[in-house]
C-alpha cells in the first residue's frame, strides 16, 4: 500500500506540473478548460448506477442528480449540456481516475473528508447533497433501531466512507458485527436480499433509491431512522487547476442562486428585461462573470436554461422517490444550501 501510494504521488506531481505549465501556455489559464474546449466534450466520472443520482433510463439516458451536475458543467464551459461523456466508476478506481485524468472531474456521491482531500491531490468543490450513512433492513426482521443490529452482518462495500462510519458507529455503542465487503453495486444489493446479510449500509439517499425501485415489494424493506455520520456528498477535481475548480463550484452556486431568485429553466428568458443586479449577472447581462471565469459569460444563463435550477434538478432525480428535501433545502428554507454572492 506505501509503495503504491508513493506511485501515485509522483505520478500526480508529474501531471499538475504539466497541468501548471498547460495552463500558462494557454488563454483560459486551465488545462483542463482547454481540453474540454479542444476535445468539445466534458468527460465525468460517475457511479456504475444509484437511482437519483446516476443510473440509465429505459432509453439509455443517464439521468440524476449527478449526472444533471456533469451536465451543468458542461453547458456553462460548452454551451451545450448534452457535450458529456459519462464514464462509471467505481469505489475503488474513481480517484485513480480522476487522478490519471481519464476524466475531468467526478460527480458521483463521493463524500468530502480532510483525509480525501489531503492525500489524494484532489479537491472538493461544493456540496450537491447533504447526506449520512443509515441501515436498511427486512421488515419482517422486526428491526427498530440500529442499536438493534449487535452480532449482525452488515453488507457495505469496501473502500468507502461508510465502510469506517459503521465500523466506528459499532464501536462507540460497544456492539459487534461482520462485514460482508462487496464492491459491485448490484451484487451487494442482491446479496441483502438473497439473506446473506442482515443489514445492508450506505449513504441513506442511496438506501432509500433503492428502496424505491423495488416497486410494490418496498415495503418488505425499511430504511432504520438512525443517520450514524455526516456525508457531504460533491463533486471532486484535480488540485492545481483553481480555474477550472471556479467553474465547477460556482456553476453549483449558480443553481443555487437561481432557486433562490425564483429563476429557472421555463421562465430565465422572461427576465431579460430585470433590473435586478444579481439575476443580470445571473444572465451574463452585465459584470464579465463569465469572464471571470475563463468562460463565456452566458455560462450560468446555459446550465440554467438547459438543466435548470437546484431545485429543478433535485425535484425530478430525488423528491419522486419520496425522499424529503430536509436539510438540502435553500438556507431560507431551513436547510444548509447556501450559496455565496455572484457579484
């Protein structure tokens, strides 16, 4: 492990001292900018399939959350929110990924910690989904509380938050349990519900998408009311590239501000009349924000216009399958998004 994690950093030296030395060379001041402008395609890494967040529809289409976040970046660099090629990852190769940059930057429920963020030469740009570790069960396990679990096993799949979250979760209460580690999304759900294990853990949200594609046998199923952790879910990009991390971060906060400001992808147009300072530069109608940026000044007008606002984003890939918005709710809402000033 030492010896693969001394690999890795001189590799990742290697390649932000090229990234450094492509982005002075260049008119945007990011390489990576420029290679999604050169290659006309944003390339996002996300997960294998977690429904609300990314998975394929009927037609092939990836749609949630996630996906609709890849899809923001690419219309306020592009122009065009369909410019995206959509790369699975997985618990254990997204950050290689990243890193190796077989992909631009990664959107795929991956949690924000110190530990992450200092050792892997990446960094987190946001917050898209506050989220927390929970346990599903069997209803007919009669299963109240997590507390209830002591000599369980729990299926969860290696190389995650989650992974260290029950262990410290089980810990700190003084109980006992046995991990069964898969790492392939679908067969640790198959293996929940075949009875190999007792409770099966992740990230709550992504507990509760399951849940609901099960149809009429969700009820077999209950999602236990205990949250063990916190799980700030975001998006990540190489460190040493800050231009680009500006785009990624404030194409979210400019979601963010749409909400909040009543603008969203039916009704932008009609406000191209405002006088209204903040939706103006919403709009690229004044202040070079774009510009700013290394990007066209339309960038938020065209994540807005053709994704749509937070709340837009997250109604259509979250609230249908039941998951109170909580504490993703706006700031003035009683929630924790908050996105700081365009201006």
């Amino acid at each position: 492990m030492k010896a693969f994690k001394a690999v890795g950093a001189i590799a990742l030296a290697a390649g932000l001292v090229a990234g450094a030395a492509g982005a002075q060379a260049q008119g945007t001041g990011s390489a990576t900018i420029d290679a999604i402008k050169a290659r006309g395609l944003l390339v996002c890494g996300v997960s294998t399939g977690v429904a609300g967040f990314s998975l394929a529809d009927s037609q092939g289409v990836i749609k949630g959350i996630d996906a609709d976040g890849c899809r923001t970046v690419a219309a306020a660099i592009l122009g065009d929110a369909t410019k995206v090629r959509f790369v699975p990852t997985t618990t254990i190769n997204r950050f290689t990924a990243l890193q190796s940059g077989e992909i631009d930057v990664l959107i795929r429920e991956t949690t924000w910690t110190l530990g992450r963020e200092a050792s892997l030469g990446l960094e987190f740009a946001g917050v898209n989904y506050y989220d927390g570790t929970g346990f599903l069960v069997k209803t007919a396990a009669n299963v109240k509380s997590a507390k209830d679990l002591d000599g369980a096993t729990v299926c969860v799949q290696p190389g995650t938050s989650t992974e260290l979250a029950i262990s410290d979760y089980f810990r700190n209460n003084k109980l006992k349990f046995t991990p069964v580690n898969i790492q392939d999304q679908n067969e640790i759900q198959g293996a929940f519900l075949s009875g190999r294990c007792d409770a099966y853990s992740t990230d709550s949200s992504a507990l509760a998408g399951f849940r609901f594609q099960q149809g009429a046998k969700a009820t077999d199923l209950v999602l236990l009311p205990e949250i063990i952790s916190k799980e700030p879910l975001g998006p990540m990009v190489r460190k040493g590239d800050d231009k680009f991390f500006d785009v990624v971060k404030w194409t979210q906060y400019a979601t963010l501000t749409a909400e909040e400001d009543g603008v969203t992808s039916k009704n932008i147009d009609t406000f191209a009349s405002t006088t209204n300072p903040e939706i103006r530069r919403l709009m690229g109608l004044e202040g070079d924000m774009g510009k700013a940026l290394g990007i066209d000044n339309k960038w938020a007008y065209n994540a807005i216009k053709q994704v749509g606002n937070f709340g837009e984003i997250w109604d259509r890939n979250i609230t249908v399958m039941g998951v109170p918005r909580g504490i993703n709710n706006l700031w003035n809402k009683g929630g924790l998004q908050y996105a700081p000033p365009i201006r």
